[in-house]
C-alpha cells in the first residue's frame, strides 16, 4: 500500500470516529448537564469537518506532475494544515466564549454518569491519537499529524471535563462551573497546540531546510556507488509526502562528459531505491580537486 493510500484509509478512521464521538458527547453534555462534554463536542464537530478537508487534500495531492505542477501538487498537504489549525482555533474561541458565558449563568451540576462516558472517551482518543501520528510519521504528512493533534487535544479537553466534573460532583453547590472552567481550561490548551502545528506546515511552505537527518542519510548512501568521491551540496524540501532533493556529487576531474553522466544516473537510481519517500532528485556533477 502506498503513502498516499494509507493516508487516505486513516483519515476515514478519523472522520467515522469523531462523528460517533461528537453525536455521543452531544447528547451525554445535554442530558448529564455538562457544558464541558458540550464544549467537547463542539470540537469534535469541528473535527469532521477538519479530517474530511484533509482527506480532500490527499485526493488532491494524489494527481501525478503535469506541465503546470512538474513537482506534483503535494505543496496543498501544508496548505490544509493550516484550514485544519484555523479549526481548531474557532473551535477553542467558540468554548472558550461558551464557557465564560455559563461560568455566569447558575445551573445544575453534572450527573455523575458522564464521568464513565468521559472516561471511554479519553482512552479511544489516545488510541486514535497512537494510531494516527504513527501513520503521519512512516507517511511524512504534514496534515496527518495535524489531524493526530485534534485527537491529542480532544482526549486533553475531556481529561479537563472529567476533572471539572469530579469537583463539581464532590463539592457539590457552589462548584456548578468546574466543568465550565475545566472547559475554558482546555480551550487555551487547543491554542497552544493550533501553534505546534502550524510552525513545521509554515516551514515546508517555505521550503526551510530542516532535514538534517535526511541530509546525512543522503550523503551516507551516496558514497555507495562506484565513481562517487564524495557529494558538496545538498538541498532538501518537501512536497506532501515526498522529498525532492538537489545534490552536487564530486567524482574524478578526468573521466569523460558520458561516463560522469552514469554515475549520476546510477546515484539517483541507487538513492531512490535506498529512500523511497524521494521525489524529484537533480545530481550535478562536480570534478574532484586537490
């Protein structure tokens, strides 16, 4: 299965799961009387809609090269990343305004049910967490991780809720609002988060060079072909789930125009099938000098 397929198969885990959660969390807020299990699936809510865009995008990112986009259309993977950031930041203003509101409105407090509801929420939110930043890791997609984090942050506002909750059932009067300032706890949280996210997607838009890793690894790989002395100049960015690469190659100054050529096809050949996630890989060849 390739990148892009995996991809594409865990994001539809993603959207069936925070719809079944949202509808869940939603009717346990309203009748367990807890605006911080409502605040949660509000942000669920706007979870569905960030997953389905990013699922969107992989299609997108998916059509090969064309005359216009001879590097392919990955560069639309950091571009949704940012749509998914800018929901995660109305959804955190959204609870953050929602709850400051209830903080002043008198109402009853929660029942004590909706702490088991919270508690199977959390786990599968970790679990869907794991599940989705591994496959944004062994993809290199910006956007995956992206969506891992709203699973990351939707199982921190309901450890926020269950705890408002335990006090406001504990303390009993005077404690109604723990939920809501639980709530208003994890909206910063979501904040925060929104800004890890968008740092890595901001630097791939412009192309900053943050491979070193790959950067070693190339250089390492490189020295394994026959007639390659050694390699100057290497430049990484990524485009979606690929790395396209310039490396300058250093071999002897005497050889023939033709058998330099060689050499650098059997280099791009050879780091192509060491490192799959390269895209494009341009080598130019530079003569050997004392």
């Amino acid at each position: 299965m390739s990148n892009e397929q995996s991809a594409i198969r865990t994001t539809y885990f993603s959207i069936i799961g925070n719809t079944l959660l949202a509808i869940i969390k939603g009717l346990a807020g309203i009748f367990g009387n807890s605006y911080a299990l409502i605040a949660d699936a509000i942000e669920s809510t706007t979870d569905i809609f960030a997953s389905v865009l990013v699922l969107l995008g992989f299609k997108y990112a998916k059509r090969p090269a064309d005359e216009n986009h001879p590097y392919g259309h990955g560069k639309i993977e950091p571009l949704v990343t940012f749509a998914v950031v800018a929901f995660l930041v109305v959804s955190a203003t959204v609870i953050a305004v929602e709850s400051i509101e209830n903080i002043q409105t008198p109402h009853k407090v929660p029942k004590a049910w909706t702490l088991i509801v919270l508690g199977v929420i959390i786990i599968w939110k970790e679990v869907s967490y794991q599940i989705v930043i591994r496959k944004s890791r062994t993809t290199n997609s910006s956007s995956l991780k992206a969506d891992a984090w709203h699973h990351r942050s939707d199982a921190f506002t309901s450890i926020m809720a269950f705890i408002g909750i335990s006090i406001a059932i504990t303390f009993g009067k005077g404690y109604e609002t723990a939920d809501d300032w639980a709530a208003l706890l994890a909206s910063g949280f979501i904040l925060y988060n929104s800004y890890l996210i968008l740092r890595p997607a901001l630097g791939e838009v412009m192309d900053e060079q943050i491979y070193d890793e790959l950067i070693e690894q190339i250089r390492s790989r490189s020295l394994d072909v026959e007639g390659v002395l050694d390699t100057e100049k290497c430049f990484v960015r990524k485009s979606g789930m690929k790395f396209h690469i310039d490396l300058h190659a250093i071999v002897d100054g005497d050889i023939s125009v033709k058998s330099g050529h060689d050499i650098a096809h059997d280099l791009l050949d050879h780091l192509r099938n060491e490192i799959p996630s390269l895209g494009h890989v341009l080598i130019h060849v530079e003569p050997f000098e004392e």
